[in-house]
C-alpha cells in the first residue's frame, strides 16, 4: 500500500505572504512621505547647507553680539487676529536702547512653513524696535526666529509663543 504523505508546506505561503507585506508597507511608507512633505529647517533664518558650512562663524558672531547686547522678545504670547511685535535691543554696557540694528524675523508654526509671517524693522520707538501688525488665523504652539545685525556681528534668537 502506498501512504500518502498528508503533511503540507507552508512555506511558499509564508514567503509569498512575507513578500506582499513588504510591498504593502511600502507602498504605505509612500502615500504617508506624499501627504505630510519636508519642512525646510531653517534655525538661523538661513538654509541648512549655509548654516552647515559656516557654523563656526555663526557661533563667534552669536558669543559677541551676547556680550554686547542685551535683546527681550516683549510678547509672551499672541492672540487670534491681529498682533504687533515688540523688541527691545539694549547695550549691555550702558543699558541704553541701540537704535541701529536690522532686525529680521520670522514667526513660523513648527510643523508647517506655509503660515510663515517674515518681517524686518527699522522702527526705534519708545518701547524699543516695532514691527507692523501681523494677523494670526491658527491657535496653537508658534516659534519666533529673530535675526539681528550690527553691520559687524549677527545674533539669532528663538523664541516659542502661544496663540489662545
């Protein structure tokens, strides 16, 4: 009598299955890198290659700029619908307002770079540097990056604000 052997293979199931998980998550891997593109990182208000290549610069005019001036963001947080940005850039010597800065800036969300709000002042008023107003639609967590120039040493600073 012959016996027949009962006993399957599960084996070109498993690799067949193995096979066509991987495609899968692939293919999911894909449409989820479609939906939610890069974010450019920009901490220095400036591309990452530039920042990557002049790193060691950066730091030395960051170091100087803090020992020469001392700069207050005014505005803990911002509320929905129009806003006005307040700065204040003192000498740290003298403590007196420093009138002849260029301050550029960028209030961002952290997650999407199409809300970006970019601005630069020249305006000294009483209450230190004034920009124009700004209008907020989202609430939510924002981050202020500021950038400010003496014409000889540069200062980034980065501030996170709430929107209520």
């Amino acid at each position: 009598m012959n016996k027949k052997n009962n006993n399957k293979s599960f084996w070109p199931y498993g690799i067949t299955l193995a096979i066509l998980a991987v495609v899968v998550m692939g293919a999911g891997t894909i449409m989820i890198a479609l939906k939610h593109p890069v974010q450019m990182d920009e901490a220095y208000m400036k591309k990452y290659q530039k920042v990557d290549n002049h790193y060691d610069e950066i730091q030395k005019s960051q170091e100087l700029f803090d020992k020469k001036y001392k700069v207050i963001i005014k505005n803990d947080s911002f509320k929905l619908g129009r806003n006005q940005l307040l700065i204040d850039v003192t000498n740290r010597e003298n403590n007196s307002q420093v009138a002849n800065m260029v301050l550029s800036i960028k209030i961002t969300r952290p997650d999407d770079d199409r809300l970006d709000i970019k601005m630069s002042s020249k305006k000294v008023g009483d209450d230190g540097y004034v920009f124009p107003t700004f209008e907020i639609k989202n609430r939510g967590r924002w981050i202020v990056l500021l950038n400010i120039s003496d014409g000889k040493v540069d200062g980034f600073f980065k501030k996170e604000v709430d929107v209520k």
